[in-house]
C-alpha cells in the first residue's frame, strides 16, 4: 500500500499527521491522521483507532 503524505504539524510536542492511501476494498482513496505523542520517537506507543461516523472526518477528528 502506498501511503501519501497530505501534511504534518507539530502539536503538544508531537506530530499530527494527515494522509492518504488507495483502498483496495472499496477502490477509491481514503484519509485518514495519526497523532504520535512525543515518547513515539523514543518507543513503541499505544495505538487508538477511530472509525469515524458520517459527520467526521480526519481533521475533525482532530479537534
């Protein structure tokens, strides 16, 4: 899977991210972000996933 980087921001001393990736499934592209706390670059962190409903979306998400 291709992964495309859309943007990245720093934010609370870590990194939000927003991306895009063709989806195999419903053949179409997706969005999707990812917050990486600060103690990401040192070790593994948890991982929350949100499936959002259809009034949200990656960004706003986010907020």
């Amino acid at each position: 899977m291709k992964l495309e980087t859309l943007s990245e921001h720093q934010s609370f001393g870590g990194l939000q991210g927003f991306y895009r990736h063709q989806s195999a499934v419903i053949g179409l592209p997706m969005q999707f972000s990812l917050y990486q706390p600060p103690q990401a670059r040192q070790r593994q962190v948890p991982v929350l996933f949100y499936l959002a409903g259809l009034t949200c979306t990656e960004e706003t998400f986010a907020i």
